[in-house]
RNA sequence: CGGGGAGUAGCGCAGCCUGGUAGCGCGCUACGUUUGGGACGUAGAGGUCCCGGGUUCGAAUCCCGGCUCCCCGACCA
C-alpha cells in the first residue's frame, strides 16, 4: 500500500478527548474515529491490526476443537424474556421495535442464541461435548463508556460456547480454553494473568479472568506475591484482620450528635474501625436488605449478590431509607426487626464493638455476637483489599489495577434449562446440556496491545498484530533515482508477501521519521540519495535505535529473514 | 445516576469578562527555494462559533432552555 493513496492521516497533536495512551495513539495514528460516547470507526490501519487479531484467536479456537458459527446480532426480545435476563440485563440492553412493532433486541451476548442453534442439533449425548465460537458485534448501552476502545458500547467480541453432557467434559475443554487463551494473549504481546473472578448471578462454579497489569485498568484484582493467588477483588478470599477480644460488657446508649461516619465515631469516641460495626442498606429484587461488616471492610456487592441469589442488587435510595422509617447515620442491625441482616464473617472477630442505635444521634456500645445481633445470613461479603492477608499463605495481598481482556466461566445449565436444550443421557433420560462460556474483546485486545507496546514516540507492536510489518520511506522522492530504488524495493518486498506500507509522499525526512516511529511497524527502511550512493538502503528494527546498511538488491531478502527470526 | 470540565476551520487553541466585519499555530492547495529527525518564502482555500429561543440597531460574546462529548465517583449509614 502506498501511504500517499491510504485512508488515514496521522496527527501532530493529541486529540483533546483522549486520556490514556492507547487513546491518544489510536487516534493520533488515524486509526478510529468517534462516532458518538462508546461507538467508533475503524480505519484501514485498525481493520488490518484487528484481523490479525480475529486471525489468531480463530486459529486458537480452530486448534482447541472449537467450531465457527454466527449468530445474529438482532433478536427478538421475547427469547430474552424466555432466558430471564430482559430483567437481568437492565437498561444496559438495547431494545427497539421493528417496522411490525415487534420487540426486538440489539444482542449484547449470544448465549440464547448459540443454546437454540446448539439444541436443533442435540440429541444424543453422542453428539457432546460440542464447541462453537463466534466473532460477533456486540452492543451494550454501558453507563459510561470510557478509554478510547476500552470500554465502548459497539463491539466485536470472540464469543465461544461448549455444551457438555457432564461436568468432567467441561472441565476438560475449559482447561483447554484457558490454555488457548494464554496462547492468544501472548502471540498478541499482553502479558495477561489468570485470575479467578466471579461467575455472576447465573452461575457456575468456576470463573477467571484474563488480566493484563495496568494502571489504566478498570479492575482492581488481588494477589498474594508469595502462593501466587490471584482474584479479582470482588471475589477473591481472605483472612479477616484480627480484631480486641475482651469480656463482653452489656450493651450501653451513648449520644453521638453529628457522627454518622465510622470516622466521626473513631474521631470521638476513641476506637479503632475494627472495633466498630457498619451497615449499608440495599435493595434487592425490590427487598430491603441490611449488610453489615466490620467498620475496617467495605461491603462488597458481588459477594452480596452472590450470597442472597437475588437478581438485581443496588443501594437503597435515601427515600427508600426515610420511608422505611429509618435513622440514616444511626442505622444498625442490633435490634432491628423485619429487615433481612446478613452480615460478614468478620463481625465475629472482635469484642464489644460499636454499633448505631436506630434512633437519631444514638450508637450503642459494647455489642457483642452472637449475643446481640443474630443475622439472618452470615456469609462472606467483604472487600478484600491489599494489604488483607491471603487465605492460603497468610502473607499480605497486593493489589493491582488491570485491563479485563478475557473471560472465561463455567455456566452449568441455567440456559440449557431455560431454553430446552437436552439429550438424551445412555439411561435413555433428558437432561440439560452443561454450558460453559468463553469470551474476549477483540478491539479492547488492541488498546490493551498498544497500551503495553509503545514508547515516547509510538506505537511498538508485535508483527504478529502490527498493521503491517514494514515502513518503506524514500527521502527525497522528486529525485528520480530514489522513487525509482524505493519502488523496486516496494515491488519485490510485496512479491516477498511482506505486509509493506510505502511512505512515496515527497515530504521531508523528519515528518517520515516521525510517523514511521508513530506508527511503529516493526521494520523501517528507508531509501535515500546518501546511502543510495553506495548502492544501499537503510533497515532499523522499531525496537532497536541502530540501523544497518544493506545493499539494495539485499533488502527485500534482508527485511523477509528479520521478519521470520 | 451524582460531581467537575468542555463544545469556535481537519487537529490544538485564543477571542467571551467589558456585544460592533471570526483569529492564531499546525495541517491543506499552488508556485519557488530547501532536503537524514516534524524546513523556508509568497499567494490561497477552508467556519451553520453545538442547537433552539430571548434581549439588542447589532450576539461567538449577555439571558433562558436543550443537546453532545470528556474526566472523577458510583463504597455509603
């Protein structure tokens, strides 16, 4: 391709709209363009990176057993309300109406679909275990799309599905899955972790994550640096920091105008935040719930969730609060009666511990479990946090931000039943299809690759996904023997197969160097009237700051053996 | 959804407070001179100043309403 014939101008500034670096180099480079919050176009330079990325993943998938299949993007509404997850899903899906005023949906993932596709063909558990994938676009009305391609609301996703008639099947190609996956990750350059994570309110037993480190990261996750666990925060387990215990004194008022915070009762009543019991009041699948924990933890919602099986899990609303005759700041589950408690393991590790009184301006002292406060569930529904000590080992947690660029879990047959999907199992009975569920970003794959390759200049990315392998830039190409040189290295470089972009434009040395660097392919050459003198063309690795001389009927034989080693 | 910020040429921005013919840099076009790390000169092209109302002789500028985009938070008893 010659540069001065291509769809895309790189830019000199930094757009204004852009935060992160993978941001502002996509844009800079020209390769997407904002369409609206979330929604972008891709340009020539990103298609060519993203299918080189779509490519790798299908060859893993190919490789792992996996079947390609496409399933639509528009739905009718009414299997979603089949599944359940209308409700589930919340605004995040988007729903329209066709010209017949059907409803229908714009899918934001495929697991009805493939359960349908996958059930017309079951019988027999002969046919199983059975593994499709797709490439699909994917829509969700996300809350705040953010970070360039990070999080966008229209997006390609590889999602890959397995149906297995037991749970060893499943376990088999979920091990498989995970390995792809690692295989994927590293031919694109992300140094992406396994994690374990939460497997959502459908759920199955198992889940991970496929982290790649990173400051600009959406999620924190948790690790021990001396076993090795890892866990997303919102999942993983820890040991409770240890707490006083002394004897237990009788419960006692004690007047706290003003302190609604743990830190007000810290502040002024001379206690640590360990020796304090919070509460934090939701609402779920429309129930008022009180969690409780240590003032030292934070209630965590995924666990809640996951602890009261319910569906939709959110904050009450200060009205909600006030109507249910609540004192805000004084709220407490001692002696509260006809709400929902459930509360954290960690209420019973200390003694004599401050809690509100449910009167305004009131905290009791000395409460004490079981004695005084009898939840209806205690269950583990704290924060972990660096710092907490890890469950295995005992050593201290870090924690770390990073870019979610994969996921992988274990459905179990939430869809299988909803939807039908059954065979028939040698005793001759029916029974549900096991699911498990496999998915990855294809262009948050990208900004995650370009995020971790790239220096001051621009972008370094593998030639596995670089939009092309080599940066051809004659200087000086109003002189004839340059363009003449430049285009007989062009020619043979593509008859070579090389992915080459030729920079033919006639603008200065600087500006060819500065783009070349920008957009970072992996080899640059360069045809210019010195080295052209001695019959000669310069090749530099992007990665390396010197460059070698090579002659001219060399070079195209020279880039072909960088290429392959 | 709450809190901040911003919408003026392809990109980055100034102008607004104090209303009076819409500017600068980069990029773009043409010609000339340059020629290995974002060259120089000359001449140009390019704008519904986010949208709709209002005030005014006159609005990018003041007032009212709306839209869009970015960032932070979504953790609190």
């Amino acid at each position: 391709m010659r540069l001065s014939q291509f769809l895309g101008r790189t830019l000199r500034s930094n757009p204004s709209e852009a935060e992160t670096d993978n941001h502002k180099l996509m844009l800079r480079t020209g390769m997407i363009q904002q369409l609206a919050a979330g929604v972008y176009s891709y340009a020539p330079l990103a298609i060519r990176s993203l299918t080189k990325i779509a490519n790798i993943i299908r060859e893993e998938m190919n490789a792992a057993g996996g079947q390609e299949v496409k399933l639509p993007t528009l739905q009718p509404r009414e299997l979603w309300q089949q599944s359940g997850r209308d409700a589930t899903f919340g605004p995040d899906l988007i729903r329209l109406q066709d010209r017949r005023g059907r409803e229908m949906v714009l899918a934001p993932t495929h697991e009805e679909a493939v359960t349908l596709l996958v059930k017309q063909h079951l019988q027999s558990y002969r046919d199983l275990p059975m593994l499709v994938y797709q490439i699909q676009t994917k829509f969700r009305d996300e809350v705040r799309p953010r970070g360039g391609l990070v999080r966008v609301r229209e997006f390609d996703m590889k999602d890959g599905y397995s149906f297995h008639a037991d749970d060893e099947s499943l376990d088999e190609t979920y091990q498989r899955m995970v390995q792809a996956y690692h295989n994927i990750f590293q031919r694109c350059g992300i140094p992406a972790i396994q994690i374990e994570a939460d497997s959502g309110a459908i759920g199955g037993k198992d889940s991970h994550e496929f982290i790649m480190p990173s400051e600009i990261g959406e999620d924190t996750f948790i690790h021990c640096p001396k076993c090795g666990y890892a866990a997303n925060a919102e999942r993983a387990a820890f040991t409770r920091p240890a707490a006083p215990s002394e004897a237990e004194l009788p419960m006692e008022d004690v007047h706290t105008p003003g302190q609604k915070t743990i830190q007000d009762l810290v502040d002024n009543l001379g206690v640590t935040p360990a020796q304090t019991l919070k509460v934090v009041i939701y609402m779920a699948d429309g129930e008022m719930v009180f969690a409780t924990v240590r003032g030292d933890l934070d209630v965590n919602d995924i666990k809640l969730k996951r602890a009261l099986g319910c569906i939709d899990l959110r904050l009450a609303t200060d009205e909600e609060v006030a109507a249910a005759g609540i004192s805000a700041g004084s709220a407490s589950a001692v002696g509260m009666t006809g709400i929902k408690i459930v509360a954290d393991e960690s209420i019973n590790i200390g003694t004599n511990f401050v809690a509100g009184a449910n009167k305004a301006d009131y905290h009791i002292l000395n409460v004490n479990t079981p004695r005084d406060l009898k939840p209806d569930l205690i269950a583990d529904i704290a924060m972990a946090e660096g710092g907490h000590a890890c469950l295995n080992c005992g050593t201290a947690f870090e924690a770390a931000r990073g870019i979610e660029v994969g996921h992988v879990f274990k459905l179990g047959t939430f869809f299988s039943e909803a939807l039908e999907a059954t065979f028939q199992d040698p005793e001759g009975q029916q029974q549900p299809a096991i699911m498990g569920c496999y998915g990855i970003g294809v262009g948050r794959l990208l900004a995650a690759a370009v995020e971790q390759n790239r220096d001051e200049k621009g972008m370094c990315l593998p030639a596995s996904v670089a939009p092309f392998h080599v940066y051809l830039a004659g200087l000086n190409m109003d002189k004839e023997e340059v363009a003449a040189a430049a285009d007989s290295i062009y020619e043979e470089l593509l008859d070579a197969g090389v992915e080459v972009l030729y920079d033919d434009r006639t603008d200065s040395a600087g500006v060819k160097f500065n783009d070349a660097d920008l957009l970072g392919f992996p080899v640059r050459v360069v045809v210019s009237p010195r080295n052209l003198k001695e019959g000669k063309a310069e090749i530099k690795l992007r990665i390396e700051s010197e460059a070698n001389v090579v002659a001219l009927e060399n070079a195209a034989s020279y880039v072909t053996t960088l290429l392959t080693t």
